[in-house]
C-alpha cells in the first residue's frame, strides 16, 4: 500500500477551532456525502476566503436555469484536465458521474473531451471553456459566435466564463497546497 501524503502542504485548522458558520457548513456537507472533502479543511485555512470563494462557488454551480448542474461539471473536469489540477479533476469527476449518471462521462471529458459521447453543444461549450482556461486573450467574437449558433444564451455564455473563471482559481490554489482528493471520491458514481 502506498504511503498516504498530508491532504495539503498548507497547516488545516482543527475543527473546533472554525467558526460556527465554516463548522456548521462542514457538517452539513459531511452529512450529505458521508465524508469531509479534503478542499473544505484545505480553504478552512483562512475562514474569510473560504466564505467568499463558497459563496461564489454556490453561485454558479447551484444557479436554476440555462447549464445543466452536469454541464457545470463537464466545464469544471475539462478546464481542471486542462490545468493538470488532480483535486478538481477527481472530485468533480466523481460529481459529474453522479450528476450525468454516467460512469465513464467524466473520465472520457478528463482525458480528450472532443472524443467523449457528449453533444455537440456540449462539446462547443468545452472548446470555449477549454480555450478561455488556457489562453484567455485569444477569446474573442468569433468564439461567442459560435457558442450563440449552438443555441447558448448571453447568461449561459456568462456562466461558462464564470465557471472556468473560478476553477482557474480553484485549479491554481489545489495545485499549489498539493490538496489531495479524497479516496471516497474514487468509487462515486461507478456502479
């Protein structure tokens, strides 16, 4: 069995040592999955960032309306693949399969989305969000152009920015703390 590294290279604050907001946030999740994803202890680190970037986060991905919450995470796993962010890609990879209920979905978008049995306005929306997380001043009219003839509407092409937006910053952070995924995240959705 191989060695288990820390969840991150950042010091995780004890638990009872949250506020009661961050505390009872973390239970309420923990309640839903069963377990505590390692990104909530990691972001608990600094309690003020924690509640903006979950405020945002919950914004986007918890929005009624135009994307599907398993398109959401198709832009998530894609972008995350792009940025080589292994947190994001198996966490939301493991959402993804849930949410598509797909067991393979996640991993064909994870390793070459444009060979993924995805439609084909899904996969245009994965060339936007895929170009935006790599090179963002080549996005242009030409792009917007051609999400728009895919049917999306200005707010789902806000959205899929937004998205790719904030797991940029997502990406960056996991990377940057060596976060570490869960292994419940593994088994979601596979069977």
């Amino acid at each position: 069995m191989r060695d288990e590294p820390p969840i991150s290279r950042f010091p995780l604050p004890a638990l009872e040592d949250l506020p009661a907001d961050l505390r009872d946030r973390i239970a309420q999740v923990q309640e839903k999955a069963g377990f505590v994803p390692n990104v909530f202890l990691a972001l608990a680190h600094r309690p003020e960032e924690f509640r903006a970037f979950f405020a945002y986060h919950d914004a986007l991905m918890d929005r009624p309306g135009g994307l599907t919450k398993a398109e959401r995470e198709m832009i998530v796993v894609a972008t995350s693949a792009a940025n080589r962010c292994l947190y994001c890609v198996v966490a939301h990879g493991a959402i993804l399969r849930v949410r598509a209920k797909d067991p393979a979905l996640a991993d064909e978008i994870a390793v070459n989305y444009a060979k993924a049995r995805i439609t084909p306005r899904q996969k245009a929306m994965l060339d936007f969000a895929t170009r935006l997380a790599a090179d963002p001043g080549s996005v242009g009219p030409a792009d917007h152009a051609a999400l728009e003839g895919h049917g999306f509407t200005p707010d789902e092409i806000w959205d899929i920015a937004s998205i790719t937006g904030l797991f940029a910053l997502s990406n960056r952070i996991a990377s940057a703390a060596d976060l570490r995924p869960n292994a419940e995240f593994h088994g979601m959705g596979r069977g």
